[in-house]
C-alpha cells in the first residue's frame, strides 16, 4: 500500500524559503510520475510542478523560477524548494503520486502561510 506524508510547511515571511519533502512508501516501483499541488482556502487544488520518472519537470507558470521540484530516488523522496515566497503562495500543498494503472494517491497536506 502506497503511503505519501509531507513535511516542511510552516509560516515564513514574504521573500522566505521553504522546502517540503515528501517521503513515499510502499509499491512506489510503478509511479510514473510525481507532483505537488496545493489548495488555498476557498479555491480549487491547483497543479504547482511535476517530474516524471525520466525526470521531466513542468512547473505552473506562477511558481516558475522560483520553485525547484526534485526527486532522491535512494531515498524515496520528493522535493519542493521555495524561494522568494509571496502571500499568495499560501495554501495547503499536497504530495501526488501517478502509478502506471493510472492510480493516483495523495498525502494529507502541509500548511504554507507566507505573511505579508
């Protein structure tokens, strides 16, 4: 059975980093590929970035230049380094995980509060 948690949320303020992990367990040999999406309050989940098992990486254009995803494959581990981080970053961002049966599996979400 797959499990996803994360870690690394927190506050910050306006112009701070964070990095989130996502630590994965179980049959994680038949992901296709990875993401974060987050949730702000009152909004739909949105897509931030994804890497594939070949390692491409897409990013949504808001994010782009100022998150890195990535992945540590010994470690069974994704990565989201945020830098320069605006209020309106501020959401719960979730862990996502695509098998090759086309399942999707999701963590339970990490707070981010970027403070103005």
């Amino acid at each position: 059975q797959v499990q996803l948690v994360e870690s690394g949320g927190g506050l910050v303020q306006a112009g701070g980093s964070l990095r989130l992990s996502c630590a994965a367990s179980g049959n994680i040999f038949t992901f296709v590929d990875m993401a974060w999406y987050r949730q702000a309050s009152g909004n739909e989940r949105e897509l931030v970035a994804v890497i594939t098992r070949e390692g491409r990486i897409n990013y949504v254009d808001s994010v782009q230049g100022r998150f890195t995803i990535s992945r540590s494959n010994a470690k069974n581990t994704m990565y989201l380094q945020m830098n320069s981080l605006k209020p309106e970053d501020t959401a719960v961002y979730y862990c996502n995980a695509r098998d090759i049966y086309q399942d999707n599996y999701w963590g339970r979400g990490t707070q981010v509060t970027v403070s103005s």
